[in-house]
C-alpha cells in the first residue's frame, strides 16, 4: 500500500473520507495501466482537498497533471494539498495545474489520456446552481454531495462526454454507488462503443461503491 | 497557469466550440514567474508531441516573447538547447495573473493568482 497524502486544512472543502480513499485504492490496482502512458495528460474533475490528485503522483512517473474544481476553496486546497506532498514527488514531474471550471469543458477534445472523478453521487432532488453562490460562500461543500435524479445528474453529463475528452488511447475512472444503478450506467457507456471495466466493490456504512474504468480499447484485465 | 496550459484550453461557451476561433485564447495584461523545473529530455520530447505550433506561437507573441522560431523544430533530431528553450517556456513560465479573452465570442477570463477561471456566467454555461 502507497501512503495516502497528507492534505492541507479543508475549509469548506469535501474533506477526504470513505469514497475518496476507496478511489485511492482502486487507482493503486491500476497502477500497471496507468505506467503504460507517456507523458499522459491527467485530469481529475473535481478535485476538492486534492487527496486523489496527490496520491497520483506514486503511481505514474511523469505526467502532466491537471484538476478542476467548481468551489474557489477546492483549487487552492488542492494546490496546498500538492506542496504539502511535493517533497515526495520526482523533482520533474510539473506542478499541477488546477483550474477553477465546470467539468472539463475548458479543454480542446481528445486531450485527456487519464481522466479521474469523485463525483457527487447522493441522490438529491436538485444539484445545486452555481449563480446563487458568490465566491465568498460558506455552502460550496454543497457541490461536493449532490447528484441530483438518481445522484446522477453531474455523473452523465460526463459519461455524454467521454469521446469529447479522452484522446484515442484515454481510460476514465469513476467512482458510482448502487443508487447510481452501475449495471444500467455500464450498458449506456457500453452501448456508446466504450469498454466497461469493474476495478473493484467496497461496503462503506451504508453505502456500496464501485470504481469503474471506461476506455475506448479493450484493455488488459488483471 | 503554465504556457503549456495555453495548448490545452479553449473558450468553455458551448457554442464557440464548434470555431475555429475558440483557440487558442487571446492573452493580455499577463504578469508572468519563473517557476524551477528539473530538465527531462523524453519528458519534453513526448509533451511536445501534444502541442499545436502555432498556437503556442500566437500565445507567446502576445506575452511579447519572440524567442520561438516559425516552423515546429523537429523533436528527434534538435540540439538539447532547442528542447531546454523549449522546457523553459512551457513548463517553467507561468501566467500568474492575466486575461484570457476569446477570439470568437470576447468573452473574458481572469487568471488570479496562477489559477484560470473558466466558470461561465448562467446565460452562457
Ligand atoms: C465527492 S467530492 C470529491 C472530492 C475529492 N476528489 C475526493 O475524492 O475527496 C466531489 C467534488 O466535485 C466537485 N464538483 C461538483 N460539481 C462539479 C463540476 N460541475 N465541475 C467540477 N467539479 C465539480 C465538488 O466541488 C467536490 O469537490
Ligand atoms: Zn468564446
């Protein structure tokens, strides 16, 4: 097991908990896929305290490592969270660039080769809208939880989006809990010409997650 | 945000990105830092092989840097100078603050304290 990072204070941040270590764990057992790249672009969407971004760097040599985060606080966490864990890193590997944005829609099409998210997967009966919080707010961590119908609202738009972002040879991993219906979601993914693959399952209180790799080329299973 | 960054982001509108025009970005009023990165050789060999020439030239000319020769230098056989200018202006020079303005629509991004914002306003997410 590869240490977990340490994380800088989360005011007003997701602090790191079940789900996030989980995504840990399951990006570890893909460490032989993720060495496989050179150079990749790799992009977590909703980075929060940075946890996820910062543990990457055990697991790829070197990369050009990016994140994005809807909450002002997220971004600055994550690039503390980055210095934090930086003495650990190799002195080449770049800096992680962390951008204030929605999603990936920032980005050029086909850029992504590794693409990473947490994402708000709580069924709630909205996903809370970005013009009714100023920067100063103290209620960003709301974007954190909510997924809106079926905790899927944020999760789809993504999935709709994957021959957007990867590049030819792009594998995406994302986190689901049953609520999410993973069998349905894996036949739409599917059903876009997307290889789905199950990395691995986790009880976490109530809670059962799952971490999914979506790939456009069949990959090794191992 | 790094120059290399540059390469990578086009305006976030739904509607410029089917323009040509939505990259690169138009930057001004850049405060620019220097930021220390140990030299891999196949580490910029292999970034290089993402970038779109003249974009990257359109953006340095408009931080008012005319270090970077007209045509793409060819990677695999290049002096180690080229690929060492190459590694200082796309990994060691950031954008600390500044504007990003799209050619196709104006809209206007900030970039505070190294970190772009590309939040869209409601009417234009
Ligand atoms: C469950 S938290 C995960 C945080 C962190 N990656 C982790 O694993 O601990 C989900 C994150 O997604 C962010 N988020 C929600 N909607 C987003 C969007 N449209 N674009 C980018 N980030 C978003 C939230 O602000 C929050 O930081
Ligand atoms: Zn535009």
């Amino acid at each position: 097991m590869k240490p977990t990072p340490l994380t800088a204070a989360c005011d007003n941040v997701y602090e790191p908990f079940e789900d996030s270590f989980f995504l840990l764990d399951c990006l570890e057992l893909e460490e032989p896929v993720l060495r496989g790249f050179k150079a990749p672009l790799v992009a977590e969407i909703g980075c929060g305290s940075g946890v996820v971004s910062a543990f990457l760097p055990s697991l790829i040599d070197l990369y050009i490592p990016m994140a994005s985060d809807v909450n002002p606080a997220a971004c600055t966490t994550t690039l503390s969270t980055w210095e934090k864990n930086s003495n650990t890193y190799n002195p080449k590997l770049p800096e992680i660039e962390v951008v204030r944005g929605s999603l990936l829609g920032f980005l050029r099409p086909n850029l992504v080769d590794v693409l990473v998210f947490n994402p708000p997967y709580v069924s709630t009966s909205d996903v809370p809208k970005l013009e009714d919080y100023d920067q100063e707010d103290m209620r960003w961590v709301d974007f954190a939880l909510d997924g809106g119908e079926m905790g899927m609202e944020i999760t789809n738009i993504v999935l709709e989006n994957l021959s957007r972002y990867l590049s030819p040879h792009g594998v995406a991993y994302i986190l689901l809990c049953a609520n999410n219906n993973p069998k349905k979601v894996v036949e739409n993914v599917e059903a876009r010409g997307y290889f789905a693959h199950k990395i691995s399952e986790r009880r976490a209180g109530r809670e059962i997650l799952s971490v999914y790799r979506f790939s456009r080329n069949e990959l090794d299973q191992h | 945000m790094k120059l290399l960054t540059t390469n990578f982001v086009q305006c976030a509108v739904k509607s410029c990105s089917s323009s040509s025009n939505c990259f690169p970005l138009h930057f001004t009023e850049c405060e620019l830092v220097h930021e220390d990165l140990e030299f891999d050789e196949d580490f910029i060999k292999n970034v290089m092989v993402k970038i779109d020439w003249p974009a990257l030239l359109s953006v340095t000319r408009d931080i008012g840097n005319n270090s970077l020769p007209e045509e793409k230098p060819n990677i695999e056989s290049c002096d180690e100078q080229v690929l060492r200018d190459l590694h200082l202006v796309l990994l060691e020079t950031q954008i600390k603050d500044g504007k990003m303005i799209c050619k196709n629509c104006d809209h206007l991004y900030h970039i505070k304290n190294t970190i772009p914002n590309f939040l869209l306003p409601p009417h234009l997410a």
